[in-house]
C-alpha cells in the first residue's frame, strides 16, 4: 500500500486526537478535529469500544501518521530499535525523530512534516553543505541542517519560521533563523516528545506478540 494522500484531518479523527498534520491551520479554529472530534464515517458518532489488540494498533497508526512513513518503513525502523541497546520504544522514537523531514520541521523550515518532506524531496535542503534530497535520511550530532541560499526567498519558509515560535525548537537542536541553518546538538529527548501524547511501549506489545 502506497503512502495515503487523502485528506489528513480525517486522520487526527480516527485516532481521536490532534496530530499536528498541517501546520498553523491546527492551531486555528478552522481545524476539523475541534469542529468535529468523533472518528469519521456515518457511525462515527457511535459507541467505540476497542479490544486489547485494537488499541495497540491504535497506537501504532498513529505514531505512523505523525511522521508520515509507510508500514513497511515503520516496520523496519522498529526491527533497528530493537536491535539497539537500550529501551526499544524510546529507540524507535529517537529513530523517527532523526529522520531529516522531521528535523526539517522541528527548526521551522517547514509548517508540518508534509511540506517539510517535500522541501527535501525538491533539493531545496543542504546537510553539511551537500544537497540531500533523501528525507529518510537519519541526522546525527554535528550535522549543520540549512535550506539552499537560492530557497531561501521562497515565501512558505519565511513564513513557517515566522510562525515557529508557537510551537518552540527542540532542546536537542539549535536554529539560527536569520542565517537558514540549525545545528544538531544532540540526540533528540525523549521527554520533549509529548505533543501529541504517545504510548510507544504499547506499540512494543503488539510488534512482541
């Protein structure tokens, strides 16, 4: 199955909370999850009622659609995080954390992951000095994240750095906004990951079953 290109409002519905999937418009009160905060569909005013199972997958496909990766990518991001030492939820939310789309977001270059991924995807992001147009690509302490000076005029950057105050840059990166560019200081915390809430030991479960 593809990567889903519908309407990502319905997303923030389904999962019963809101996801942050595009941008300043979350903030407002345009968006459909505060007009409407029921799952969608013609029984989703309807009694819900999940088992075991279906609230770790719950879990699961919304950790998955906050950063946009496909089942297959999620799959293997956990099998990685496993194999790491440690705690393996929180690896696999560092993992996911350190994908260039999601550090492209988290510095402001981009109003959500969406648009983010596509800066990347278009070349319009520079790791280190090198146009990485990967946005799978994992970020590691050092790494100087900058969009390219001829990107730099485009109006939705200016105006998603303008609007990142709102939501505040990690503790685990620094932006410097005038130049385009953040600096990766450290591996990102896991206590900074609380918007929206997750639950990564239930998606632990259900991988462990």
């Amino acid at each position: 199955m593809g990567r889903y290109t519908g309407p990502v409002c319905r997303l923030c519905r389904r999962e019963g909370m809101k996801l942050f999937l595009k941008g300043e418009r979350c903030y407002t009160d345009k968006c459909a999850f505060e007009r409407r905060p029921y799952p969608p569909g013609v029984h989703g005013q309807g009694r819900i009622k999940f088992s075991d199972y279906g609230i770790r997958l719950r879990e699961k496909q919304k950790v998955k659609r906050i950063y946009g990766v496909s089942e297959r990518q999620f799959h293997r991001y956990f099998e990685m995080a496993d194999r790491q030492k440690g705690v393996t939820g929180t690896n696999l939310l560092v993992l996911l954390e350190r994908r260039l789309d999601n550090t492209v977001y988290r510095l402001g270059f981009a109003s959500s992951r969406r648009e983010a991924r596509q800066l990347v995807r278009h070349g319009h992001i520079q790791v280190n000095g090198r146009k990485v147009d990967i946005p799978s690509y994992l970020v590691k302490p050092g790494d100087v994240i900058e969009v390219r000076e001829k990107s730099r005029g485009m109006d939705r950057i200016k105006e998603a750095l303008e609007a990142v105050a709102r939501r505040g840059v990690p503790s685990w990166l620094e932006l410097e906004a005038d130049r385009f560019r953040g600096v990766v200081k450290a591996m990102p915390n896991r206590e900074e990951l609380t918007t929206p809430p997750i639950q990564e030991q239930l998606i632990v479960e259900l991988y462990s079953k």
